[in-house]
C-alpha cells in the first residue's frame, strides 16, 4: 500500500483547522495514519470522511467503553495524536451524529487537555531556568576549597567557543522552536476552550500555513541532526568528537622527545601491558569545534625514560638514584580563531583551565619578535609549567611536567602559531 508524507500545515492545538485539513485530504483519496510534524496518509481515504478530535481521558488510548458508545454514534477509533493528547476519530457515514451537541460541553471536554499543556509549559521554563541558575552559578560563584586562585570569569572565553558548538546551536535552534510552538499553541488552546465554555464558537481557524510548515520543517532540520550528532558522538562515529591515537593523528603538535634532553619514548616501547590510563594510550588527541575556532584540538603526551624502575608521574631526571622512571607530560591546546582579537583572552582561558588549582601560579609576559604576546606561568616547585603563544587568530597553549625549562624552547613552541 503506498504512502504519501506532508508536512503539517496546521497547529496540533488548531483543532478546527485540523480537522478540515484532513478533511480535504480524504476528499482527495488520502486517508491519516500518524500525524506529527508530517502527516502519513494512505491512498484509501474516501471523500466526505469527517474528521473529530477528541482529547485524551484519564488513558492514552481510548477506553472499551468510549470506543464502544463513538462506534455506536458512527465513529471509529484512528490513532493517537502528540503521544496521547488526541485522539483522532472518523465518520463516513454522513448521517454519524456529531459528538457534541453543544459548545458548552465540547469546552469541557478540552479543560483537561488545557491544563496538560500548561503544566508541561511550566515544567520547561522550571527546567531551563533551574539549569541557566545552575550555570550561572558554577560560572560565577562556584570556588573549590582546593583552589587557591579563584578566578570564575576567566572561563568565559572558552566557554563562548563552545557556546558556538554545532551541536549546542542546534539544540539551541531546537529549543527556541519547541518553545514557541508549544506557546502559540496553549494561547490558541486556551482562547478555544474560554470561547466553548462560554457557549461561543472557538475563533476561527487559520487554516493551512506556510509559517506552520516552515516551524515544522525547522523543527526537523534541527532535531534530526541534534539525534544523529549525540548518537555519534556518544558511539564515537565521528573523528571529530573521540580521542584520536597520535600515530593516526595529522594536525601540527610538538612532540614532547623534541623538547626533552634526557631520551624517553613512548608507553608502548617500553611496556607490554596496554597503558590503564587510556584507552589511545598516554599518547592521544582530542578534536573540539566552534564556528569561531573551526581549528581547535589538544594533544596530550606522556613519556618515560628507559632505565628500569617504577612507572609513574615523576618528574625527576633521576629520581631516588634511578628507582623510578623519569615520565615528563606534555598537555597542547591550539586554536585557530575565527576573530583574532580573540587570541589573548581565550589563551588565558585555557591556562586557567589547565591550572592545578592547589597551586599558586606566577604570570610573566615576554617579548618575543613576530609573535603578538607570550604568557609564561611557573609554580613554586617547578615540576610544573604552562605557556601561551599567540599570533593573529592562532594560540597555542602548553601545560608541561618535567624537567626542561619551556621559556628554553619557545622557537619549538611558536612553530605552531607560525
């Protein structure tokens, strides 16, 4: 049996104009099976079918009962409408006597389905509001006891590029739409079910609209992709959003034996069993993307000397006479920004990301020909470090563990904002 797709022209929450839609289509041989933001027909409807919603009662599906007195009056039970709300009942027998005989009751009859809205209206403001608060205050007023620098606004940068996530705008786009619709929607309900108690007729119908088929059609190009993104992110189909081994990795980095006097070499060429702390070894890079940093990934390294001893985060070239391994760590953040005046303020976001908060960090700027700024940041131990390069829309920012010094080797360093 073939089937025939429209997009819905019509609010759900227009019931008059709903029903003579369907109307007409069955007066052009087309008969519904499912209506959401498309109606499926198939090709056996038959002209002058009428067309009843009827609101959802204490079930979402018709009772025995209910079904039983509709059939007995000349109606048949279709489907469920918006997961319940309605449900669609047909008559092709002409002399089928309506359902209600009077505004009064049909208006009744809709209360309960005003109210359902309602609450799911006030249950999506309660649910943004409570997660806008909640972000508002991990952004502005959260402070760990451990941190001994708090500076909640230095966030705000990247926390802008990732706002200009593909994924969050779609969301985002989703959202606004849903939010829209459900709210024209529950105004035409509300208006409809006063008008009916009080013994009018509803307001007149709209009838098909391009604005409706628009928001529909929106509403799918945003929620489609939004469901494939999450699934593929979550299932790790797309390169850009999983952890990607070094080896198969083909953007720019530095390579932490470049830096290092004291030979060390990978997880996997000195071990046979597989690394614990990753499942792409201690050798791996992470792909983001914003529209305002179509280039934006971090690479972590973690290396170890040879001689024998055991492995962990020591940072000395020969620690305890040579027991443990010397491992230095190499953690990289590059972007390539899409507004360059942005380079400096999202470089000192992410060295405040990379900051280990129990740590009291010192900030020294250099001069350094043809690059526009350098931040260096040293702790009082000195096993740890971090630099910020930037050059026009290009950043490059380094947390490293070890021994060498990374004001030593900034020409290696900038090759990555050159």
């Amino acid at each position: 049996m073939s089937k025939v797709r429209k997009i819905l022209p019509v609010s759900t929450a227009d019931i008059s104009g709903l029903e003579k839609w369907l109307e007409e289509q069955a007066n052009s041989g087309l008969f519904p099976v499912s209506i959401g933001s498309w109606a499926t027909f198939t090709t056996t409807g038959v002209p002058g079918t009428r067309f009843r919603l009827e609101p959802y009662g204490s079930g979402r599906t018709p009772t025995e009962e209910q079904l039983a007195l509709y059939r007995s009056a000349g109606w048949e039970y279709a489907f469920a409408i918006g997961s319940g709300y309605y449900f669609l009942f047909y008559a092709t027998d002409p002399s089928a006597v309506e359902l209600y005989s009077d505004h009064e009751s049909r208006g009744l009859s809709l209360e309960r389905l005003e109210k359902a809205a309602q609450r799911a209206q006030r249950r999506m403001l309660v649910f943004y509001s409570a997660l806008i608060a909640v972000m508002v205050y991990f952004l502005f007023f959260y402070q760990s006891k451990f941190d001994v620098q708090p500076n909640n606004l230095a966030y705000l940068p990247i926390v802008l590029l990732q706002i200009f996530n593909p994924v969050f705008l779609v969301f985002i786009i989703a959202q606004i739409f849903i939010f829209r619709k459900n709210g024209r929607d529950l105004r035409l309900l509300k208006s409809s079910c006063k008008a009916l108690k009080e013994g009018l007729a509803p307001p007149p119908s709209a009838g098909p609209s391009r604005k409706i088929v628009f928001e529909n059609v929106m509403t799918l190009a945003a929620v489609i992709p939004l469901i494939l993104l999450v699934i593929g992110t979550q299932f790790s189909w797309f390169a850009a959003y999983k952890e990607t081994p070094l080896d198969a990795f083909e953007r720019p980095y530095v390579e932490i034996q470049a830096m290092e006097s004291t030979p060390v070499y990978q997880w996997n060429d000195l071990f046979e069993d597989p690394p614990f702390r990753n499942s792409q070894g201690t050798y791996y890079a992470d792909v983001e993307y914003s529209l305002l940093a179509p280039s934006w990934y971090s690479v972590t390294q973690e290396a170890y000397s040879p001689q024998n001893g055991t492995r962990g985060n020591v940072f000395s070239k020969d620690p305890e006479n040579g027991a443990n391994r010397y491992s230095p760590e190499l953690d990289t953040t590059c972007f390539h920004l899409l507004i360059p005046s942005m380079a400096r303020s999202v470089a000192k976001a992410k060295m405040e990301q990379y900051r280990l908060v129990n740590l009291r960090w010192s900030y020294e700027y250099i001069d350094y020909s043809d690059l526009d700024f350098v931040i260096i940041a040293n702790e009082p131990n000195g096993i740890w470090q971090m630099a910020a390069l930037g050059r026009g829309g290009k950043v490059a920012v380094f947390r490293y563990g070890g021994q060498e010094k990374l004001r030593d080797h900034i020409d290696l360093l900038s090759a990555l904002v050159r």
